[in-house]
C-alpha cells in the first residue's frame, strides 16, 4: 500500500540494479540520496528495479498505478558512456547483447509488446534538460535510440504504464556514466599479468558520484517545474 500523503503530487525515480555481474550500479546507488526529498513541491519516491525482462513490465504498470506520478525518470547505466544521456524513444523490439539477472537473453529481435506500438516516446523535453546541464558545466547529450535491452525495454514499459494509468506529465529515461569508484576498481582488480586481449578497456568514460547527483538534482528540480506546469494547466 502507498504511503504517500493524499494531494501530494508524487515524483518517481527509477534506478536499475546491479547487473551483468557488477556489484553496484550509479542507478541505483543514486536513489537513498533522494529517496522522500521533497524537490520544488514535488515529493520524491525512488525505488530500486529489477535487471528483469519477466518482471519489470508488471512492475511499471503497479508502480504508475500507485502512485500516480506527475513525473517519472527511470535511470540507467551505459558502459562507456562519458556523460549524462537523456533518452526520448524507446522501440517496441528485444534483442539482449547480454542476458538479464535471470539469465533471459532474447536475440531474435521480437517485440516487447506483440499489440503494441512500434515505438513510443518521452514525454519529457530532453533537449531543455540536456541544456539545463550544459549551462552547469555537466555533459549531456540528447539520444534517440535507447538501445534493445532492458533500459529500451524500461523507458517503453513505463511510458505505457503512464498511459494506462491515465496520468500525464514528464517522463524518461536517463543514461548514466560508469562512476570513477568502479573505473578505479576495474583498473585495481585485473588480473595480475594484464588483460589476455592486450586492447581490453579499463580506464573508462566515468564520473564521480557526487556529480552525477548533482546532475540529477538539476534535471528533477527541472521535471518538478515542468510538471507542476502542466497539472495547472490542465485543471
């Protein structure tokens, strides 16, 4: 049952667990810094989801239920990414270069919705809060294509769990960089000799951890704005 006050207009965060064998992920060790944090009038409900194929649909669709969110940014890793990457479509297509925590690994190409659309969009404007962190000195780029795995299958799940819901209101997906803890785990933990592929990366694309919160503070202060906007504009 929901625990958020009656009236109160309720922000959604979402962060992917840990996956494809790593013992943390930004996108979700972002989420206890803000977790009930009340930002621009907007209170803050951030919650952990699962790297699942099978289960992170019907999760979607309970959580837009529950809590009816004005706003909702789901957040994810991209391995080697050097910036922050804000998504504005997700496609109605499976194909996983690496499997799920379950160890599901479609390949086929087939769709995540067999009835649905074949694509659906943010409803966020990713190009006003690519700028927003621009103008503080942060990378961030606007991205059309959010891939073919779980983050593409997150972003196209979530927006139709909006609708069915019946709440409007920004929505998205953002791309996370590797933090420079784990790059600088990465470098520590190889093996003794060196990689076996002499060209294997290790010194990644990353960011450290206070400033990807500091990116996500600005980018939920912009949401919180933009959907306070349009909940007055629609009463």
């Amino acid at each position: 049952m929901s625990l958020d006050t009656p009236g109160r207009p309720i922000g959604l965060v979402t962060g992917s667990a840990p996956f494809a064998g790593l013992p943390d992920n930004p996108a979700s060790d972002l989420l206890p810094l803000f977790d009930g944090r009340e930002i621009g009038g907007v209170t803050l409900r951030c919650i952990r989801t699962p790297v699942s194929r099978a289960r992170l649909p019907a999760l979607n669709r309970d959580l837009a239920a529950e809590h009816r969110p004005v706003f909702w940014v789901a957040l994810g890793l991209a391995t080697g990414e050097p910036g922050f990457r804000f998504e504005t479509t997700a496609i109605n297509r499976v194909d996983f270069g690496v499997a799920d925590n379950e160890g599901d690994r479609p390949t086929d190409g087939g769709p995540i919705e067999p009835a649905g659309p074949a694509a659906r969009f943010a409803t966020w404007d990713a190009r006003a809060l690519a700028r927003g962190l621009l103008a503080a000195d942060l990378p961030a780029t606007v991205s059309h294509h959010a891939g073919t795995h779980l983050c593409n299958l997150n972003l196209y799940c979530l927006l139709g769990a909006m609708a069915a819901a019946g709440v409007t209101g920004p929505a998205g997906f953002l791309h996370l960089p590797y933090t420079t803890a784990q790059v600088a785990r990465f470098l520590r933990e190889g093996p003794e000799g060196g990689d076996a592929a002499p060209m294997t990366p290790r010194l990644l694309p990353s960011l450290p951890q206070e400033t990807q919160a500091a990116a996500l503070e600005l980018t939920l202060t912009a949401l919180a704005k933009a959907a306070l906007i349009t909940k007055e504009t629609l009463r």
